[in-house]
C-alpha cells in the first residue's frame, strides 16, 4: 500500500513538474516574443523618429439616458451611471473608466520594463481610488469637475533581487506611464459642439 502511494505520489510529481516546465517554457517564450517587440519598436523608432507620433481615436453615442455605445478600433462597449446617479448601471462611469486605464496602464508599463530589464516578473496588479466632489458635476459651485485626488496601490510579485532594478522599474513607472501623465499634467484640448 506505502509503496502504491509513493509510486502515486512519484507520478504526480512529475506530472507536476512536466506542467511546471511546460507553463515556465511558455511564459518565458511570451516574454522573449514581448521583449523583442519592444525593442524592435526602440528600434524602429530611433531610425525614424517622426513614426513616434501615433493617434488614438474614440466615438461614443448616446442616445438613452446615460447609457454610452463607445468604439475603439475594433472595440465596442458601453458606459452608464449607476442608478443613484440617474443611470442604469449597464457599465462603467466614465470616471471609473479613466480609473481603469490608469490602473491597466500602470501594469502594462511595468510588464514592458520588466521585460526589457530581464526582470522575473509573476504578476503585477494596481488597485486606484479617485476621490470626485460632485459639487463642480452639477455646477452647484465652482469647484473643479474632475477627480480633487487620486491614490493608488501596486503590487508587484517578482522573483528579483536586485534593488536598483526594482528602483528603476518604480522609477518608469511613475514617470513613463502615459495615462498617468494625462492624469497629473495639462493636456491641450481643442474641440466644439455642433448642432444638426
């Protein structure tokens, strides 16, 4: 019987450890696949600067009560208020959207220098709170529409040891995070509202 249950337990084992490989083996293959698109990216970018420049769109419509159609590319999806703020809470608030990016932006910026600085990176996740005064929302003073702070929260589970390469990897993220930057710095905005 001991010797059945070492003979499982061996087997097990090494099914284990065939998994193991196997999931290391792919993840070390994605990262090799996304460290190269990176640096082809560097590359590409320092032979011929002016390719830097790249657009983002976005269109939304609305057509019943708070509830948003956006599209990106070839991305759909949907904003709406939660009910206590005349909603129907099918989706997302605007806000919460703005929180979410910030939030993907935060992990994405990390994984990609993680990846080019060889750091071991198992998961990184980023929990944000915006604090919001609805008083300047519905124009009842002259306080500011958008978020009057934000906090947030990463976690970053690495393998790493080497201090100044996790500073660094700190370092970028605060200062190479593009929707942090829209967040903490003015942005040139130009635009009008048409009536048909």
């Amino acid at each position: 019987m001991r010797s059945k249950w070492s003979h499982h337990t061996f087997l097990h084992n090494v099914k284990n450890t065939k998994q193991m490989s196997i999931a290391e083996t792919t993840i070390s293959t994605e990262n090799e696949t996304l460290k190269n698109s990176l640096l082809n990216l560097i590359k590409g970018i320092q032979e011929n600067p002016e390719s830097a420049n790249a657009t983002f769109r976005a269109k939304s419509k609305l057509e019943n009560g708070f509830l948003a159609d956006i599209q990106t590319r070839d991305f759909k999806f949907v904003s709406d208020e939660p009910a206590d703020l005349g909603g129907t809470d099918q989706g997302p608030n605007p806000v919460e959207y703005v929180l979410g990016a910030f939030a993907a932006c935060q992990e994405i910026v990390i994984k990609a220098y993680a990846t080019v600085l060889d750091i071991d990176l198992q998961s990184v996740s980023v929990e944000v709170n915006g604090q919001l005064d609805l008083h300047g929302f519905l124009n009842l003073t002259d306080q500011r529409a958008g978020f009057t702070s934000l906090n947030y929260k990463t976690t970053v589970e690495t393998n790493e040891k080497d201090a100044k390469k996790l500073q660094l990897l700190e370092e970028l993220s605060v200062t190479r995070c593009p929707v942090l930057d829209i967040i903490q710095n003015p942005v040139e905005v130009t635009g009008s509202v048409t009536y048909i």
